[in-house]
C-alpha cells in the first residue's frame, strides 16, 4: 500500500489559476460550438450554481462535478452511460472545452453543464451537501516543491468540497505521478470529513470496470507509467454542519 504517514503541510494552497487558457486555432466547426453551444450550456456564476439542480431539462437523480475535464471523453462517457445524473465540469483550457462540447453535439447529451474556468469559484456559489460525486483525474503534478502549492488536492479545496458533497458522495482521483498519490493520500486521509474506500490493492492499481479511460491515462501507459485510481467517501455530516 502507498505511503501516507509524513506530516500534512498546512499552509495555505495557491489560489491563482495557472496553465494555458488556449492552444491552437480551433477548427471551424470547433469554433462554431463554442460560439453558438457554449452560451446554452456554460453556468453563469454564482447565480445558477444555487439552483444548479433545476438546470437540466428533465428531473435528475444524483449531481457530479468533474474537476479539470481535459478532453472530455470521461465526462461524455459518464453523461451518456448516466442519463439521470447531471454533470458539471469545469476545464479552463478552451481546446478542451471545445472538444467536449464536439462530444455533447454528437451525442445530443443533455445532462451535461460546463464552467469554462476555475472549478473553485463555482464550488464556493454551490449550496452545501448537493454532490454525489466529483472527479478529479490526472490533475497537473506540479512536481517542483515550490510549486506544490499549486497542487488541486490540499487542504483548503478538500474543506471547500467536504461543505458541497453529500454523506456518502465519492471523490475519485487519479494520478500517474507517484508523488503526487502519495500526496493525495497524506492529505485526504487526514482530513476529518473523508475516508479512504480502499481494502486491497486492487482497489487502487486497476481502473474500476465503471470509470471510463481518458487519452491521459493512455498516454501515461504508453510512458510505462501506472496510474493509481483513488475513490475516498465523504464522512456523514455531523450536528454541528447542519446547523
């Protein structure tokens, strides 16, 4: 089993945004999505993200959020497989985002609601308890030690969402960055509102039958790389939360 017993750093993370915002021209039809299918799908802050739940076109189940979507192929392919759960994701890179809106159009997805930024800022207009589940895969390692504090998994986002995950709701999160599982799971298991799921190592080493792969985790393999796949649940809320 990794290693998770150095001390947890409680400084404060980095609350700017880092990494590109745009990559190359987009294709046309790329370009023509962002322009005319972006506008109907993308949150406007903070003011859908309290109703967030009335967003979608029929009645829906369970809420997810996805963390930095990358390309959007594991987005899409929960949505499609999942039509009564709604999904939020949230990705700052356009390209990305254009890529999942070229999926959605395919598809004709309609539980799918996307924050083309920071998930931060949408996580703070959330009401409390309200996700079942948040994905956070592949996250950028940053794995300078001075820029550690730039790392998505820390103390100040796990209190951020701790406060809109319901009892029992998942974080599942992957990584092909030893250092940054061993990482994740100094942090997240020491913090009192989440617990690690695990029982064996299969629980970790192997991708669940139920998480679609994302060209990221191809690539990683490609590398020789083996990636980790972390599922940590939510502890039951305790009086003092519900007020």
């Amino acid at each position: 089993m990794l290693a998770a017993s150095a001390t947890v750093m409680n400084r404060d993370q980095d609350e700017r945004l880092y990494g590109r915002r745009r990559g190359r021209p987009l294709r046309p039809g790329r370009q023509r999505l962002v322009e005319t299918l972006l506008p109907r799908l993308a949150l406007s802050l903070p003011e859908d993200a309290r109703s967030v739940e009335r967003l979608f076109p029929r009645p829906i189940r369970r809420l997810a959020l996805e963390v930095g979507f990358g390309a959007g192929e594991h987005l899409a392919a929960r949505a499609q497989a999942s039509p009564d759960t709604g999904f939020i994701g949230c990705e700052p890179f356009l390209n990305g985002v254009a890529s999942l809106l070229a999926q959605i159009d395919k598809a004709c997805l309609d539980n799918i609601r996307v924050v083309p930024d920071d998930a931060r800022p949408l996580i703070d207009a959330l009401p409390d308890a309200v996700l079942d589940q948040v994905f956070v895969l592949f996250p950028d390692p940053w794995p300078k030690t001075r820029h550690h504090r730039r790392r998505f998994v820390g103390p100040a986002n796990l209190d951020r969402l701790a406060r809109v995950m319901k009892p029992g709701a998942e974080l599942c999160v992957a990584s092909d960055h030893p250092d940054y599982v061993d990482w994740i799971l100094i942090h997240v298991r020491a913090h009192p509102e989440f617990s690690w799921s695990a029982r064996g190592g299969g629980d970790w080493r192997a991708r669940p039958a139920d998480w679609p792969a994302t060209r990221y985790e191809m690539k990683a393999r490609r590398q020789g790389l083996k990636p980790s796949f972390l599922r940590f649940l939510r502890a039951p809320r305790n009086p003092a939360e519900c007020g």
